[in-house]
C-alpha cells in the first residue's frame, strides 16, 4: 500500500499499467484508507476485463423512501409515538437538498456540516437537534450495514450543550399534584352534574355526555409516581400486564425494559376499580386516539390545570419517574434499581438518581459524627506528646 498523508486526509499513489495514479481517500483513518485504496485497485482490474462495476449509490432521499421508511413502519408498526420521531427528522434530513440529493458515496464531512449550520440556524432546542441527528446517524449506519454504500459515511456527532431531564418533585409537591389531580377530576363530575340540571337538558332535551374517565389524570400520575414507569410504557399498558400484585412489561426501548415492577397498596387498589369499572378490554387506559390508549397529549390540558391548581413549577410527566428512582435509590441497592428502571447500564441510572438535599445533609452529618471521634484521639495522641517534650 503507497499511502501517504496530506494534512488530516490519506492519498493512496501507484501505477498501473505504465500511468500513476495519485488520488485522495477523501478519510482521516488509515484502515480505511488501505480498503479504499484496494478497492480502487480492484476497480481498476474489473473495468480491464471488461466486467461491469458495482450500479451507483442511491441518493439518501432514495435510501429513505425506498428502503428506511419502510423499514420504520414495519417494525414499530404498533409505537406510533416512534414512528412520529423518525417522521420529524428524517422531514428535516430531506429538507436540505445538498444532502437529500447527494448519493451515499459522495457524503463528505463538509455536506454534514452544512447540515448541522442548517439546524443551528432554525432556532431549535439542542435537544430537537441532536434528535434528528440521531435520526440521520440511524440512517447511515443503516446504508452501510445493508451494503447500500461502499464508503464509511461520515460520523454524526451530537451537539453539546443538551439540557438533561433535572428535575424531581417534594414530598409535598408529588402529594399537592396528585390533590390537584383529584380535584381536577371531581371538577369534571361537577360540571356533568350541572349541566344534567342545565337548560340545555331541561328545557331542550339534550342531554349532555357523560365524562367517560373523570380521573384519569389521577390514575395515571398515581401510577408514574409510585412504580417509576416510563410515560409510554404507562400510556400503553394492557391489563394482562396487571397480574399477581405487580406491573409486567414485556417490551420497551431496550432488552433491559422486560421486568417485573411490584405495585404499592394505592397503586393496586386503583387499578383494581379501574378494572371493575374497565372502559376496555385491552388497555388500562384507553383513549379515542389511533392507537386505542392514551398519548402524551391526551392529558395535556388537566395536566396544566393540576400544576396550577397545585402551584408547582411546570414539569413533564417524565418528572415522576425521575422522582420515583430518585426516591429509591435511597435503600434500594444499585442492581435492584437497574432492574426496576429498566437499564442496560448503571451509568443510565446515574442519570436518573439526583440526591435531595436533605439527604444528602443527613448523611454528610452522620459521617461526621464518625469521623470526630478520630479527630480527638489524633489530638490527644498530639497533646501527649508534645507533654512529654
């Protein structure tokens, strides 16, 4: 192999046939320089002979339509929220004609990086961003496990700068929420109530639709705060999933997510009315929506009434399962927490745990409490020696 460098980047120089052929790799990375050189080398043998070359790449939007998205939709036929995901950013990935367009061997870094100016200059979060980037990342590596591209396609990296999922709730916040959820629902039997006794009813003769699930809101925040699900795994629960005291789910983002997570008494005892008073036989929590459970828009509304009427800061439902793990995490060893979040690895639990302050003090006051008894027999042992000098 005659590979040499200019600047960051390997050229490959040899002759063939009498003529020198000196040409740029177009990579940083030796070992693939060496593939790239001996695929050109062995271009060079099939066009002597007379065979005929490998057909062109596809360009990345022919990639998308023809290959990934179907893919997409066949194996997250059921998580429409996902499906949703790859939609936004692959919208803003074919967006950009200087990528769209471009075929999958003539991606440089340089197409990349205009792509990412591109999304910096929208306005965006860093989160938004970084989750189309993820997005296009899925798609290249993709191209090149299916052999639609010879060519190692340049490396997406993500933007720093991410704010990360922070915050957890009081004892008293949780308990003021849950309060406000319950009031929340009774709000809604009331104005039911009313309006059976309203005009519209009496005089008029039409009767007003009866509030199918009035507590919803309540059932379901009870249900993130007491057992640590992800939203989606809650919104998406089926009542075979509910047996023997515990919740059972069976598939999520990882291999990690199949596990067994024990219910408290009134998280048991909700769903136990829930499923007297079952408004389905499928899902815990069913909604008029597409996929036939509730979605996270579906408590969007009784979501803000209840952090108002509670008066706590705006938060995500993703906030309760940061507050149960954090929770946890005070006498649950760190395997068992794993297990129970539904992780691969601790680090990912790392990010879920975020010590209370009073906890935190409690503990820092215990160590020292053993630690000053050191301190005076390591001052005493000074004082008697420093006497007899």
């Amino acid at each position: 192999m005659s590979l040499y460098k200019r600047g960051e980047t390997w050229w490959y120089r040899f002759e063939w046939r009498g003529d020198e052929i000196r040409e740029s790799t177009k990579v940083s990375n030796q070992r693939e320089a060496e593939k790239i050189e001996a695929a050109r080398k062995t271009q060079l043998a099939r066009d002597e002979v007379g065979l005929k070359g490998r057909k062109p790449a596809p360009t990345l939007r022919e990639f998308v339509e023809k290959s990934f998205r179907p893919h997409i939709a066949v194996h997250f036929a059921e998580k429409i929220q996902t499906r949703r995901y790859y939609g936004f950013g692959l919208k803003a990935v074919l967006a950009y004609p200087a990528l769209a367009e471009a075929r999958l061997d003539e991606i440089t870094a340089d197409i990349l990086n205009g792509f990412v100016a591109r999304l910096q200059g929208t306005g965006w979060e860093v989160s938004t961003m970084n989750r189309t980037l993820q997005v296009l990342r899925r798609v290249f590596k993709l191209a090149q496990e299916w052999g639609a591209t010879d060519r190692v396609l340049p490396k997406v990296r993500l933007l720093p700068g991410e704010n990360r999922r922070e915050r957890t709730l009081t004892e008293a916040e949780s308990e003021a929420y849950l309060a406000a959820a319950e009031t929340v629902g009774s709000g809604i039997v009331a104005a039911y109530e009313r309006a059976l006794e309203g005009i519209r009813a009496v005089d008029r003769g039409e009767a007003p639709i009866k509030p199918a699930d009035p507590y919803l809101l309540r059932d379901v925040a009870t249900l993130l705060c007491d057992c640590g699900l992800r939203p989606d795994e809650a919104f998406r629960l089926r009542w075979e999933q509910v047996r023997d005291g515990a919740v059972h789910i069976q598939t999520g983002k990882t291999a990690n997510a199949r596990r067994m997570v024990p219910l408290s008494e009134p998280a048991a005892a909700l769903l136990e009315a829930r499923r007297e008073a079952a408004l389905s036989a499928e899902w815990v929590f069913p909604a008029p929506t597409m996929s036939g459970h509730i979605e996270h828009f579906t408590l969007k509304k009784r979501h803000h009434e209840a952090e108002k009427l509670a008066e706590v800061a705006p938060f995500t439902f993703y906030t309760f399962r940061h507050t149960c793990l954090t929770r946890w995490s005070s006498v649950i060893d760190p395997y068992t927490l794993a297990y129970l979040a539904g992780h691969s690895d601790f680090a990912t639990t790392k990010r879920y745990v975020h010590p209370r302050l009073e906890v935190v003090r409690a503990l820092v006051e215990k160590a020292r409490e053993v630690q000053t008894p050191h301190k005076i027999r390591h001052s005493g042992k000074m004082e008697a020696v420093s006497n007899a000098a």
